[in-house]
C-alpha cells in the first residue's frame, strides 16, 4: 500500500502558475506509474498527467506546453508544474500511483487538493 498527500493548491489569477507536490508514504521508485488527475464540478475525473518509472511522460492535450509533471524518487515525490492556468484549469486535483504486479494492478489516491484560476 502507499498513500499519497497532495499539496500546493489554492487561488491564482489566470496567466499565473502553481507547483503541486504529491509525497508518497514509501518509495515510489518501484511503482509503474505516477500521475495526476483532477475532477472540475459537474464533471468526470480526467487524466492530466502521467509518469512511468522510467521516465516517460503522457499529457492530456488541454494541458500539453503548459503542465509538467516530474518525480524525484529519492524524495518519494511527484510535482506537477502549472504554468499560463486558465479557468477551465479550475478542478480538484488528485495524485494516482498505478501499481502493477503479476497478480493485480491496484490504484491509489490522494485526498486531493483544489486549484482554483479566476480574476
């Protein structure tokens, strides 16, 4: 099991830029893949981001040029960077580790933490 705390959320005008962070209750060295989700009112949770534990990135294309998601194995710590925000960026964000074995491929989330872009 692991279990994941984001941080780093709050208010930003549009244009602006915040670093969320998401620390892991282990190493995460190990697990198959780190990524970011985020859920907006109304709507279904989408992916905004991926990243495998070796090192290959997946973006959703609304986010492509903007977000970058990065992790820091010795930290047990993944970091997603959002740069230019819109308002539609507005949504709760949630860390995921996807951890796959040869028996189950099991999913878990943070508690998520909210990004809100508005003047």
């Amino acid at each position: 099991q692991v279990q994941l705390v984001e941080s780093g959320g709050g208010l930003v005008q549009p244009g602006g830029s915040l670093r969320l962070s998401c620390a892991a209750s282990r190493s995460i060295a190990s697990i198959y893949a780190m990524g970011w989700y985020r859920q907006a009112p109304g709507k279904q949770r989408e992916l905004v981001t991926t990243i495998t534990r070796g090192g290959s990135t997946n973006y959703a294309d609304s986010v492509k040029g903007r977000f970058t998601i990065s992790r820091d194995n010795a930290k047990n710590t993944v970091y997603l960077e959002m740069n230019s925000l819109k308002p539609e960026d507005t949504a709760v964000y949630y860390c995921n580790a996807k951890s796959v074995t040869i028996s189950a491929t099991r999913d878990y989330w943070g508690q998520g933490t909210q990004v809100t872009v508005s003047s």
